[in-house]
C-alpha cells in the first residue's frame, strides 16, 4: 500500500542572481510524520520551505502540498512558523493570534475565542491583552507558535523553531510537537540542530549545498556509520594483538576500532584465549550527529557547488 | 477570488485598526495645521514687516471754535481713509512750537490760524502731510462759514445695492479654487503614499510579510495594504471636512461661500475630488508600493521613492499650468495622462459645469488604476520577499546578497 503523503517534491530548483540555492530537491514527507529537514546554515533549507508554502515559486520542478500543486490553496489548513519572527509589536497578543488565524480562514471572533483558550491552556492569560512589546522573548515565541496552530491545520512546518528558546521552552516545544501529530496533524520542521531531530523525527532529509544528500529514517541516518569499539586491556602485548582489526589505533591506552562486520563475539573468544585481561569494552552506536557531520563532510569534500560569478 | 478579497480585508482591517489608533494618526490629522500656522505666523511677521511705522502727531494751535470745526474734520477724513494714512492731530489751545518740537511732543506743528496757516516740522512729515492738513483746514473753515450762516447740512443716507460678480470675478474665484484642489490633492496624496511606504518597511523588517505570504496570495497583501491606508485617509478626510464645515458655518458666512461656488456645485465638487482623490492615491500609491518592495531598508526607500516624489510635482506642475486652459490642449493631455489627471479634472470640476467629462475620467481612471496595480502587485510579488536577491533596483545601486 502506498503511504499518504503530505508534501511531496520533485527536483526543486530556485536561483538568485546567478546562485543556485536549491538545485534539485527531492521531498516524501509522510502524512502525520514528524520530518527533519537538517542542513548547515545557508544549505537552502529556508528556500526549500518557502517553496514548498508557495511563498516563493520554484524556477523547475514540482510541489504537492496536501494535495495541491497550488499550496496556497492550501494555505488555511498549513500552519508556518518561519525563522525570523515576525509579530507586530503594538498588537495585544490575542489579536496576533487571531489575525494569524483570520489570515488563515477563521471568522475573527471565533480566532479571538481559540486565542484566548490557547493562551490559557499555555500559562499565558494574563498577557492576553498586553502589546508584544511588553512580552518576554520566550513569551512572545510562544505567541508566534500559537498563531501557527490556531486554526488547527493538518500541516505545520518549523523553520528553526528552537532557535532563541531556553531549554524549559525547548522541551514545551517538542512537547507541542507531538501533541499536534497526536491529533494527525504533519510536522515538517528545519533545524541545524541536531539533537532536536534525533529526539523528534521519523525521517529526516539532510540538505547539503542545495541538494538532499541523504533521506531515510534516522536510524538509517545512523547506520550508514560503523559502531566504535573502545577495548582496555590489561597487558599490552600478547598473540591476541593479531586478532584486532587492521585499522585499530591506540589511543590513551585504549584501542579504539569500527565494530567488525562478524560482530563482536568472535574478537572477544581470541582476546580471551590470548588472556589479554579485558578491563573495559564498550560498543558506542554513533549519533545523529556523526552522521550529520560524515554526511555534511562528504558533501564538502565532493566540492558543494560553485558560488556565484562576481557581476 | 472572493478568498483573495477576504484576506486582503483581513490585512486591510489590521492595518486600519493599526494605522488609526497611533500618535502618527494624530499627527496625520494635524498635518494641515502645519501650513495654516506657517501662513499665519509668516503672514503676521510679513505683514508685521510691510506695516507703516506709527503715524506721526502733528499739534495744531488753534482757539476753541476752530478746534470744533477741526475735530469734525479729523472724524470725517479717519472715516474715508482709516486711522493708518492719518496723522495723530492733537489740537493745543496754545503753546511754544519751538518748545513742542525740541521735546519730541509731535512731528510737526501748525500755527498761524485762521488765517495765515504754516506747517512746521521735519521736512518728510512736513511734504508728506501737508495737502492733507491743507484739506482739514479748508473743510474745517468751510464749515465755519456754514455754521456762522446758518445752513445746516443733512446727511445723505446711501442705500447699497449688491449685483452678482462679473464673469471675470468668478472666473478668477473658480481658477483659485481649481488650485487650492490640486494643491490639496498633492498634499494628501504624498503624505499617504510617505506613510504606505513606511507602514510596509515596518512589516518587512518585522518580519510579518512573510507570515502574511505563507497565507494569502501576494496580490491579496498589496490590496489590503492599499484599501487599508485609502480607508484611512478617507478617515482624515471625513474628519477634516467636519472641521472645516464647522469652522466656515462658524465663522463664514453662508452668502461667501456661494460667491466662490464651483462649476459643478459643492456637493458634486465634493464629491468628484474625493473619487480623484482616491483615484491619485491609487494610481501613486501602487506604483510606490511595487517599488517600495524592491527596497531593503530605509535609505533605500528614500533613495528609491525620491524620482517618484519629484515625478509628482512634475505631474501637479503639469496639471496646474493647464488650469486656465480648460479645454485647452494641454488640459486634455493632462486629462489624458493618468497620474495628473485628477489634478486636471478637479480643476475643471471648479471651473467648468459639464458632469460628462467626469464621467469618461473616472471610467479612464478606473482603467488605468486597474492596470497600475496589477504593475505594482507584480513588482511587490517579484520583489517583497527577496531578502536574499537582487532586485533591478538593488542592482542598480549595486548591492547583492545570498539566499537563506
């Protein structure tokens, strides 16, 4: 059976002045998914998603969102949240919600009630009628984050939500997150990040110089990493030295090698034969991170791509 | 379509709501004080300046019957010609003129009456005056010799009889009206399009246009912004014009204003101004907006909007020099351009009396409005969210940057 999709692009292109932001961005964002789009900073995470919200129109290549190659058409049922925020700040916080939710389809009276109960149930009510001015950051963050589910829709995408948030409002925010996926709604978000995507998503992109280098599941993500090995013994030399991989090194007076592809049985039945005295062993999966970074990494060494011509 | 006209009234509303309830309202309402008090304090210090020094006292020395005669005269001639081109006289009984000189007590003094009079005084207070004392004089003695007849003179009452103003004097009235309309006309139409213009800098460097993007059409936030500041201005406008129909019922009386009535008549020149005004305000408010966009920052913004600011007065300068050429053909051109033709249209609204050719205006109006904003929306959607390109205009003044 065919998963639903909530967004789904094919070799998006955007140029600016001769720059190739986004060259050829392939999406599948499942629907009621929590997806991660993870890049460096620059990586044209940004244009992806502003293509995507029909912000701005792709030079080449196609977008559905939700099921229309229109996503304007679509707009009432996607809540966004972009990088810079943008809030004016003489508005009372109810009315910022509600005219975020009146700009995406809600009778204003009604978008004042939501409002209200929003702020409510997020500690906030007492800052119900004070200007955003007056807000704290955080306050006002979450004022933003409001107005972007207000109106309850089925898609919500994040650029850079955590981004300005102390760590209590970081947790609030995951904690937001999947509430509204509880609810089936779909969490496309951005993020350079790392750990908030490990924690959060089912699938991640990881977008490099413009293009996708890698799309899976974050255990994929992993996986494309070996495990490390990290082995103390208490004798230094021995028979049972033959048996470590070629490529282990010494590091601190511990050996330090990938997990061999036969597993880690067989190495422990000849260091223990060749009475190495194990004191310590341990296997460490790599993270999220690592493979950002080989992945980012390759990406560089590969050479990204050319930076614009001076005019 | 109707979804684009929902949004655009959503934005339009916030802006509105915004707009009316902050102090730059309140200065946008005061803004037409601004010329009254330069007109008044520059017109007090002008005419301050131009007015003549106090007039000088002149003494005559004379007996008492002559003083009478004398003080009837003075009356007479203060009526006709107004205490300022009249000498102070002072009439003395007797007393030292030399004396009355040296201490400063008058200008000039008069002696020898009745018979041989002599003025004697500085010689610029001296030649000025003197037909005029020579005047009070022989009034005054002639009314002597009246008295001492007997004849007693009645006073002619002069009954006044008003007709209307020949042609000539209307058409002057009407010409100045034509120009007080296009000056206030340009008056209002750059003070909004200052402030559209600053209302869409701050909402791009808060950020806001985005959001409003990831919802509603580009067009839709172009409309909005317009209907909101043309919503606004008609707020000033209502205001001002219950102001200054206050103040001329106060103060003005009625049959003045009917002296200076426009071709059309008031409630249509009313009327017609405010549709060429709202259609001025559109026709330079899209193109300011679609331009506007193109701009980064606020030095950009001036940088950009000054061509358009001199573009108008070039426009107004056009319009104006037509108004007493009504069908003329530089009248017609500017009628057919559209930027200045409210301009020339409120002017002819003053001075001719034909509805149709208002008609044919606002419809060619209608049009060209319609199609500058569709060149401004394409220019706002092109350009509002590139923070990260180059526009022509950034090009042009050689700036470029990176996509996010």
């Amino acid at each position: 059976m065919t998963q639903e999709l909530a967004i789904e692009a094919k070799a998006l292109v955007k140029q600016f002045d001769g720059f190739r932001a986004v060259d050829g961005v392939d999406l599948a964002v499942p629907a009621g998914a929590i997806y991660g789009v993870l890049g460096p900073n620059g990586a044209g995470k940004t244009t992806t998603l502003r293509m995507l919200l029909g912000i701005i129109d792709p030079d080449s290549g196609e977008r559905k969102v939700l099921g229309n190659r229109q996503p304007l058409r679509a707009a009432n049922r996607i809540g966004y949240l972009p990088e810079e925020r943008g809030l004016y700040p003489t508005m009372q916080a109810r009315e910022a919600i509600a005219f975020m939710g009146a700009l995406r389809g809600l009778k204003l009276g009604e978008a004042r009630e939501r409002a209200d109960r929003l702020l409510a149930e997020h500690g906030l009510a007492e800052a119900a009628r004070k200007p955003i001015r007056t807000l704290s950051k955080g306050m006002a963050q979450t004022v933003q984050i409001l107005g972007t589910i207000v109106h309850q829709p089925r898609l919500i995408v994040l650029d850079e939500p955590f981004s300005g948030l102390d760590a209590i409002n970081q947790e609030r925010l995951e904690v937001m997150i999947r509430a509204q996926v509880d609810t089936g709604a779909t969490v496309l978000f951005s993020t350079h990040v790392i750990a908030h995507a490990e924690r959060l998503c089912e699938r991640i992109a990881i977008i490099v110089g413009g293009r996708v280098r890698f799309e899976g599941s974050v255990a994929e993500a992993r996986g494309r990493l070996q495990a490390q090995v990290t082995l103390v013994t208490r004798r230094t030399e021995g028979g049972w030295r033959a048996a470590l991989p070629a490529d282990a090194r010494c590091e601190n007076g511990a050996w330090i090698f990938p997990l061999p592809e036969n597993g880690i049985e067989p190495l422990l039945a000849r260091l223990i034969e060749g009475e190495a005295g194990i004191e310590a062993l341990s296997i460490e999966r790599p993270g999220l991170h690592d493979a950002f970074v080989e992945i980012v990494g390759e990406a560089a060494a590969q050479g990204i791509r050319k930076e614009p011509e001076p005019e | 379509m109707l979804a684009n006209l929902r949004a655009a009234l959503v934005i339009a509303r916030r802006d509105y709501v915004a707009t009316v309830w902050s102090r730059a309202f309140i200065l946008f309402l005061l803004g037409p004080l601004i010329p009254i008090l330069f007109g008044m304090t520059f017109g007090t210090v002008g005419s301050k300046m131009s007015a003549p020094s106090a007039p000088p006292t002149i003494v005559i020395l004379a007996s008492d019957s002559e003083a009478q005669a004398l003080q009837g005269v003075r009356r007479r001639i203060s009526t006709i010609l107004g205490d300022e081109g009249v000498p102070r006289i002072e009439i003395r009984p007797g007393g030292n003129p030399a004396h009355i000189l040296e201490n400063d007590e008058a200008a000039a003094v008069v002696t020898g009456l009745p018979d041989r009079p002599v003025l004697r005084g500085v010689p610029e207070v001296v030649s000025r005056h003197a037909a005029l004392i020579e005047w009070m004089l022989s009034d005054a003695r002639r009314d002597r010799a009246l008295d001492k007849a007997g004849i007693v003179t009645r006073p002619i009452a002069l009954k006044q009889d008003f007709i209307a103003a020949p042609r000539h004097s209307e058409q002057n009235d009407r010409s100045t009206l034509a120009r007080a309309g296009q000056l206030l006309l340009l008056f209002l139409t750059m003070i909004l399009t200052g402030m559209l213009l600053s209302n869409m800098m701050e909402e791009k460097s808060s950020k806001v246009i985005e959001i409003l993007a990831a919802a509603v059409p580009v067009d839709a936030i172009f409309m909005g912004k317009l209907i909101a500041m043309l919503g606004m201005s008609l707020t000033g406008i209502a205001i001002w014009a219950s102001a200054a129909a206050a103040a001329l019922l106060a103060f003005v009386p009625v049959s003045a204003l009917e002296m200076i009535a426009p071709a059309v008549g008031w409630p249509m020149f009313i009327m017609l101004s405010t549709i060429y005004f709202m259609a001025s305000y559109l026709l330079v408010g899209a193109l300011y907006l679609g331009i506007g966009a193109q701009a980064g920052t606020v030095r950009e913004v001036q940088t950009l909007s000054m061509p358009l600011t001199f573009g108008q007065l070039i426009v107004f300068g056009f319009a104006a020099s037509a108004v007493d050429q009504t069908n003329g053909p530089a009248s017609i051109a500017a009628s057919l351009f559209p930027w200045s033709s409210p301009y020339a249209m409120i002017a002819r609204a003053a001075q001719q009396p034909e509805i149709w050719p208002h008609l044919l205006a606002i419809a060619w109006q209608a049009a060209t409005v319609a199609m500058i904003i569709r060149v401004g929306a394409n220019l706002f959607r092109r350009s509002v969210l590139k923070s990260g390109g180059a526009g022509f205009w950034r090009k042009l003044i050689g700036r470029s940057s990176r996509a996010a």
